[in-house]
C-alpha cells in the first residue's frame, strides 16, 4: 500500500510541475517523466493492474466523450470525407513506417506495427500487452514520438502559421 501511496504522490507532483510549466500536455509528461525517472533509478514502484488500467482507460474515455457536442456532429456533415480520407492516409503512412522498422532495423513484424500506429500512447501500450510484443520498444517510440510533437508542434504553428 505504501509503494502505491508514493506512485501516486509522485505522479501528482510530476503533474503539477508539469502543470505549472504551461507546456502542451505538462501534466502528462511531468507525471510521466517523474514515474520513469524514479522507476529506472530504483526499480521499486509497483506496476499497475490490469483493473487499474482499464478503470483509466474509462475514465479517459469519459473525458474524451464530454469534449462531444452538438457541433461536433453538426460538423461532421460537412468533414466526413476528410474524417474518411485522413486516418486511411494515416494507416497507410504507419504500414510503411512498419516496413521500414522491420526491413532496415529488423523489428517483428507486431512490435513495428504497435510501434508505428498512430494512436495515442495509452491504447497502443494497452493493445502491446496484449500480443507478443516488445512493449519496451513500443513504449519507447510512442514516448518519444509524443514528446517530439508535443515540444515541436507549438512552434511550428507559431513560427508557419501564428506570426
């Protein structure tokens, strides 16, 4: 219970010092960053059970849900081609990132798959779990993928699009 009492408080501090940054998905990274940090130095946090995840991924889900309205389906009318065409383009994109890591870098065929799909980190750890996986590889791209958008993107859309 102890070990838990202290994941939590330092996922909370992460948070909050992510938080206080007021940089895109701070809290996050912070908390993401203070577990792994303590984790690789220490190796003593407990991991997470599979009822504790999914209660996660509920509540998640529950959050993504409330961001639904009216407008966003009154919009979908008129998007629905590009809703259609953009994740085809996206998946398309993944598969030959997949070719490539299994080609050139000779991942498995599953872990350059779960490691080149473009879907948030949370579900592809999840799904990688799941199957015959190097979910150490996968966490590890998708982190690094999401941090880089996460620390690039601002300043692109300020520097192309903003200024």
């Amino acid at each position: 219970m102890k070990r838990w009492v202290i994941t939590s408080m330092l996922a909370i501090i992460g948070g909050w010092l992510g938080f206080m940054t007021s940089f895109p998905l701070g809290p996050l990274l912070g908390s993401l960053l203070i577990i792994a940090i303590v984790q690789m130095k220490t190796n003593t946090l407990p991991p997470l059970p599979m009822k504790a995840k999914r209660m996660i991924q509920m509540l998640l889900g529950g959050s993504i849900g409330l961001t639904f309205s009216q407008e966003t389906f009154s919009i979908l009318s008129t998007v629905w081609l590009h809703a259609l065409l953009l994740p085809l383009l996206q998946i398309s994109g993944a598969l030959l990132l997949a070719l490539f890591l299994k080609k050139f870098l000779k991942f498995d065929t599953l872990t350059a798959v779960c490691s080149s799909a473009p879907a948030g980190m949370t579900e592809m750890i999840v799904l990688a779990e799941k199957y015959p996986v190097s979910v150490p590889t996968v966490v590890t791209l998708h982190l690094f993928r999401l941090m880089l958008i996460v620390s690039v993107m601002p300043f692109l859309i300020y520097y192309l699009f903003i200024r």
